[in-house]
C-alpha cells in the first residue's frame, strides 16, 4: 500500500512541479498588448481619444514613426479640441471595442468672412500652417526624429495630439502599448509544493522498501518442514551473516542519494521563482483620514496644472530676459500686457537714451510657492503665481498675474509686483480645484474689483480726509507713507529752487488696465489694479520757464530741456489687495505693489 501512496504522490508532484514551470514559460502571458491605430485621412493633425489610451489598464507607451520631425503632445481632451476648432483632424476613438478614425470638419470656419485685404486673408490661412511645437495649452510634449516613443499615463479626460510641423500631414504609423499583468502567483506555491508532494512519495517509497524486506523473515506459524540432512550451521550462518551484513549496509548508503536529489531538485525551483510568482499577501496599512477638499457643484477645470503653470512661467522668463538684453519691445510684448508690458516699453526707450538707465528686475522663475489657476474652460483664463528670488533671500517675492487671451495665444503677465514685507496671504483654493474669477462688479466684495483702484487713487490724494480711508489697513500700508514722504520731499526741493515762479500738483488716478479679481477660501478676493500717480509742474509766471537740470528721465522722455507750459510726469502703480467679503469687519490690505515711470510729457 505504501508504493501505491508513494506512486500517487510522485504524480500529483509531476503535476504540480510541471503545472508550475508551465506558468512560467509556455503559459507566460506577453510583456505588453500593442496595438497599431487605423491610419485617417492625410490631415496635419491626429488627435488620440483618452478612451482609447484607457481601453486596457496600466500605463500607456506611445509610439510615432514617419519622415522628418515628429511631434506629440497630451492636454485636456476639450484644450486640445478648442485648439484644433479652426483645422480638420483625425480624430481616433472607440466604437464598440473597435478603434475607428474620423475627419472632424472645423467649428471656425476661417473662410466664413471675406477677407478686406490680403494681410488678413493671410491670417485666415494661418491656421493651416500653425505650428503646434511650444504652445502653453499642453501639458507636456515631445519631438523625435523619424521615430518618437514616449510612455503615457493619461485619465480619460486627457488626449494625445500627433503632427509633424502643422503643414505636412501627420504620421500614421501609430501604434499604442500597454502592459500586461504577468505575474504567476500560483507558480512558487505549486512548484514547491510539489517538491514537498516529491519528497513525501520519496518518504513512502523508502518505508515500502523497508517494509518489503523486514517481511521476508522468519515467520512463527508455517506448514511443517521435510526432514533434510544435516548441515554445517556455522560455516552456513558465517556466510549468511556476511551478505546480509553487506546488504543491510548496502540499503543505508544509497538512501541518502534518492532523497538528495529531490531535495535538490525543489531548491533549484524554488530559486527560480521570482517574487511575481508568489500570492501578495502583504497587508496595506490602513490610511488616516486627511481633511477633503470640496470642489463647488459646477466649478469648471482649473486653467493649469501646477507643472503647466512652471513652465509658462519659465517661458516667459526666459522670453523677457532676451528683451530686457536686446531693449526689444516687439519681443516682450510676446510674453508681456497691460501694465506689465507697458512699463517696460518705457524703459527700453530711457536705456535707448540714457545708457546709465538700469533695466528693470527681471521675471524670476523658481522656486514657485503658490500657483493659483482660475477654474474657467473658456478664454480668457488667468492664473495667479508668488514666485520667491532664485538666490537672493533679501530681495521680496514676486506675485504676478498672467492671462491666455484665446487658446492660439501664448500666456502673458499682466501685473508684476513685489510682495510687502511679512505679508500674510489668505487661504488659497488648492491648485488642481482653482479659483472663480469674481466679475469686476461684484458686489459681494467690500469694494467691487472695478472700483479698488479709484477709491486708493482718492486715498493717497486726500489722506485721512478720503471717504475710503476706513476700508483700508492703512497702519500696514507701506507704500502709502513713501508716496507722501516722496512727495514732500519734492515740493522741499521746489520751494527752494522755484518758490514763487512755479507750482508743483499731484493727482492719483485708477490705471487703464482691467483688474483681475481671484476668489479665496473665505469668499473674499486677491484684486490686481492699476494706479497712476501724476506730478504737474507749471509755471506761476509768465515769463517763467521749467527746466530740466536734474531729471534726465523727462527730458529723455519729452525730448526737451524745457518748457513754459510744464511738464506732465506718469507713473504706473502696479497693485495687489485683499479684499474681504461685505460685511466683514477686516479692511483691505495691501499685499504687493510695483512703481515705475510711466510716461512724461509736455503741458500744452
């Protein structure tokens, strides 16, 4: 019975060990799923649904091959088709399992309007030649040469755009892979379990044996023997001692070298398999709760993501960092608006005059401490960005606005100013929720946005006397004491030089730049404004005239010495507030400003 037992287990091992190695070898599941993409029409652009970079599970690698230079990037499915509204594309999806590609027609039809005049039928074929390459919509992208492949791992809510340079047609060699799960949890359990299966028919194989033989000895009951003549017991029984003697020792050296070698055999197997072919029973620790974040029913898709934010803002730095160097106007107003860009107009044409000019403080791109998008699918979209000094610790934080005004157009900063000292910011909304641009007149606001800048206008031209002085912290306003100390200081001078035959006049005024309102977490609202300071000069004499000595900035500028009417000097605060909810007890308090001159010109 024991060989029947030893015969049993030694094919339950075989069965085992081989279903095992099967696992690991001929049943092997591939390394990866690829699939190639149905090629569509010759078309510029091929978008790649995220239905279908999501119909197997795990990351995605993308593969492009074709002639030249080629080009993928990945946004949100509805940037990347706002991008593409005025071109038709390929557009790759899934139909019922199946990949299928179709032309989308465009939703702007360049051709709609009669172009007046041959410059603007030149921007109505723009479109077809646009080049995708550096646009702030993408969320990353790549180009390769005659070959491109790049892993992914994109939600549905994200697609793939495919071109080579936006005039030839893009690449139809696609091909999308996904990994496949491989991993054998049941290989090491049944290759060392039916080692354990072997080695126990080994066992049972040796007790049969043992058995088999111990029951070849004398037995007490037996049929009586015949008589047979006499023999010499003692050289018989010196013989029989010496081969069982031999046998028996025979029997114990060579079971050592059955039960070796299965036991060998499992151990080698055993080596074999990887941690893959075992169960995962490793328990996760259980996660602590963390305090959720709760996105507004209906709020819409953050502008940028924080990575999107950091690059924008590198272009950009880098982009008016070559201005500031050449004095290039046309240049920064690539990167540049409003009052950001307006200043910087002016001084490129001081420097052009007056070589002591210093540039301004150029646009630092790192390290990035607070992004602040606006939730808003449509343009234009804004985000809101503190940025601390590269290296020197001593120099302010910069806060900066920057706007997309369509999705053909790259992001250019609006307001730039430097953060007031131990300046304390409001709870942000978190980067990947946004924040609601709250509309310039809103009334939910202790001032509307539309009217921050006249009412500090009217602050710093009547002092305690404003009707909006209470509105204000005006205790840790720091620019409000250098504006008066500045202004002081001027008319000294002018008393000591023109007393009698000029006058010197200043008047605040709001900017002409659109303010840009974000939402914090307690309702109230981060406003960027304009203000213009102007400083009149004229003469209280008919025969008096006003000279320019000591302000090369307005001469240069005017492009005169002197005048008997006066001059006008402008310039541009750039201005950033808190404003609480209406009703609140906290006043607005100034978070960062940025002064430059503006303009100056001649009285007439």
């Amino acid at each position: 019975m024991r060989f029947v037992w030893a015969v049993a287990a030694f094919v339950i091992a075989a069965l085992m060990i081989g279903a095992g190695i099967a696992q690991r070898t001929i049943f092997e599941p591939p390394p990866a799923e690829a699939t190639a993409l149905p090629a569509g029409e010759e078309e510029a652009y091929t978008v790649i649904d995220g239905e279908v970079l999501n119909l197997f599970p795990g990351a995605q690698t993308l593969t492009v091959e074709g002639e030249g230079t080629l080009f993928a990037a990945y946004g949100r499915t509805a940037d990347v088709q706002a991008w593409l509204a005025d071109v038709p594309y390929n557009h790759i999806t899934v139909d019922g399992g199946e990949f299928r590609t179709r032309v989308v027609e465009p939703e702007i039809d360049p051709a709609a309007e009669e172009p007046a005049d041959a410059a603007e039928e030149a921007e109505g074929t723009e479109a077809a030649g646009r080049t995708p390459v550096g646009s702030d919509l993408w969320l990353d992208e790549f180009q390769q040469e005659r070959r491109l492949s790049t892993p992914l791992q994109l939600p549905e809510d994200m697609s793939v755009l495919v071109a080579s340079d936006g005039t030839a047609p893009a690449p139809a060699d696609i091909t999308v892979t996904w990994p496949v799960d491989r991993s054998t949890p049941w290989a090491g359990p049944l290759i060392v379990g039916g080692g354990i299966v072997l080695v126990a028919g080994v066992i049972l194989y040796l007790l049969g044996i043992r058995h088999a033989r111990r029951s070849r000895g004398p037995r007490r009951k037996g049929l009586p023997l015949p008589p047979t003549e006499p023999i010499d017991l003692a050289v018989e029984g010196r013989k029989k001692g010496v081969i069982s003697s031999g046998r028996r020792k025979a029997i114990k050296a060579r079971r050592p070298f059955v039960v070796v070698p299965a036991i060998a055999v499992s151990t080698l197997l055993f080596a074999g398999c990887s941690s893959d072919a075992w169960p995962d029973l490793s328990v996760s620790a259980t996660p602590s709760p963390t305090a959720s974040v709760i996105v507004p029913e209906g709020q819409q898709s953050p502008a940028v993501t924080e990575t999107q934010a950091e690059r924008i803002l590198a272009r950009i730095s880098t982009t008016v960092a070559e201005a500031d160097a050449a004095a290039d106007a046309d240049l920064a107003a690539s990167r540049l608006a409003g009052p950001a860009l307006a200043e910087r107009q002016t001084n490129y044409g001081l420097r052009a005059q007056l070589p002591e000019q210093t540039p301004l403080a150029p646009i630092p791109d790192r390290p990035v401490e607070i992004v602040l998008p606006q939730a808003f699918d449509e343009w234009p979209r804004s985000f809101m960005t503190v940025v601390e000094a590269s290296d020197d610790t001593t120099v302010a934080p910069t806060i900066m606005v920057m706007t997309q005004a369509d999705p053909w157009s790259e992001y250019k900063a609006t307001y730039i100013a430097g953060l007031e000292a131990a300046t304390l910011l409001p709870d942000l909304p978190a980067t990947y929720v946004g924040a609601v641009l709250a509309p310039p007149d809103s009334p939910f606001l202790r001032l509307r946005p539309d009217e921050v800048a006249a009412a500090y206008a009217d602050l710093i031209n009547n002092g305690e006397n404003s009707e909006y002085w209470n509105d204000f912290d005006t205790a840790g306003d720091l620019l409000l004491p250098s504006i008066r100390e500045n202004q002081q200081q001027r008319l000294d001078q002018l008393n000591q030089t023109g007393s009698g035959t000029s006058s010197l006049e200043f008047e605040a005024t709001a900017g002409s730049g659109a303010p840009m309102a974000l939402t914090t977490l307690d309702g109230g609202a981060i406003v960027a404004v304009e203000v213009r300071e102007s400083d009149i000069v004229r003469p209280t004499n008919a025969d008096a005239v006003i000279r320019l000595p000591e302000n090369p900035a307005v001469r240069a500028l005017t492009g005169v010495e002197q005048s008997a009417t006066g001059f006008q000097t402008t310039y541009a605060d750039q201005l950033f507030f808190y404003v609480p909810l209406e009703g609140e007890n906290e006043p607005i308090r100034l978070l960062g400003y940025r002064s430059n001159i503006l303009e100056a010109k001649v009285l007439e």
